[in-house]
C-alpha cells in the first residue's frame, strides 16, 4: 500500500525554496554606487569639481567614498577616478600668502610633501611645500613647483633662476 501514501509536498517545497534562494544569491547583481571620474585632465594643484567630473556606476567597496571639492594632490587624467588620495584641501596645496615657484625638483617629489630649499650663494635653509611635482611628460618642462612663504619668495626665486638652489624632500 506504498502507493497510496501522498507525496511528500513539504519537503519538495523546502527543497524548491532552498534552490531558488541560492540561485539568488548566485546570480543577483553586485551592489553599486556612484564615485566621481575626472571628464578631463586635472594638473596637481587644480581644483576639482563638478565642472571636471561626472559619477559612474562602480561596484560597492572597490573605491574610498571621496566627495567632490578640494584640490588635486597629484595629476589626474581624463577617465580615471578621483581617489581619496589624490583629493586634498586648498590648505594643503599653498598656505596663504605663499607663492608657487617653478623650479627642478627629484622625481619623488609629490604633492604636499614638506621641502627646504637650500640657497647656494647664502647657505640660509627655506621652508617649503611641494605644489606640483615633475610629470612624467618627455616634452614637458621637467619642472616642479615650490610654495615658499612671501617674505622669502624674491630671494629663492632669485637663487633658482641662477640655478644655486638645492631643493630637499622630506621622507615619508
């Protein structure tokens, strides 16, 4: 009388229920969210806004939240994304009352790294804050830039147009 017992519909429900929730958590789709991406190259030390870059559509975690605002620490091309280690505030670019110099500097040189510049003829120490570093441009200048308080800005200018200037770069 084996045949005459009715199925078990339970355990077929369970079971159905069981394929169908982890068909889902297979095949649902990532989580996503919008990050900013520059719509055109951005040098160090140029604001970012919404006039140079518009949200996409990325996974969710792949990048550091990062709002738009501030200045590039470094350069930033067409396309890429804005990280949170390229954004900083105008503080961090120049102090009030400093001025930019564009002088050579090393190839490790970043954005917002401490520096001395070192006068030749004087021997007298500058305090300074990398602006720019040097790009990787084989036409361009090869030059960086330097913000040096105001009441010493004549005299390294000077020193870095003859060329008798050393530029020191902190370690991280």
């Amino acid at each position: 009388m084996l045949w005459l017992q009715t199925p078990p519909w339970g355990r077929w429900i369970a079971a159905g229920l069981i394929v169908l929730g982890a068909l889902w958590v297979e095949l649902r789709p990532d989580p996503t969210v919008e990050h900013p991406f520059a719509t055109e190259d951005i040098i160090a030390g140029a604001e970012i806004g919404d006039w140079n870059t518009k949200p996409q559509r990325v996974a969710a975690g792949m990048l550091e939240p990062v709002t738009v605002g501030g200045v590039a620490l470094t350069d930033i091309a067409s396309g890429e994304p804005i990280l949170a280690s390229s954004v900083g505030d105008r503080d961090q670019a120049i102090p009030d009352g400093w001025w930019a110099i564009e002088i050579p500097l090393p190839d490790s040189a970043r954005p917002g790294d401490s520096a001395e510049m070192v006068l030749l003829d004087t021997g007298s120490v500058v305090p300074a804050v990398v602006v720019a570093g040097v790009t990787d441009d084989a036409l361009g200048s090869g030059l960086g830039s330097v913000a040096v308080s105001g009441e010493q800005a004549a005299e390294v200018a000077a020193a870095a147009v003859n060329g008798r200037v050393a530029v020191m770069i902190a370690t991280r």
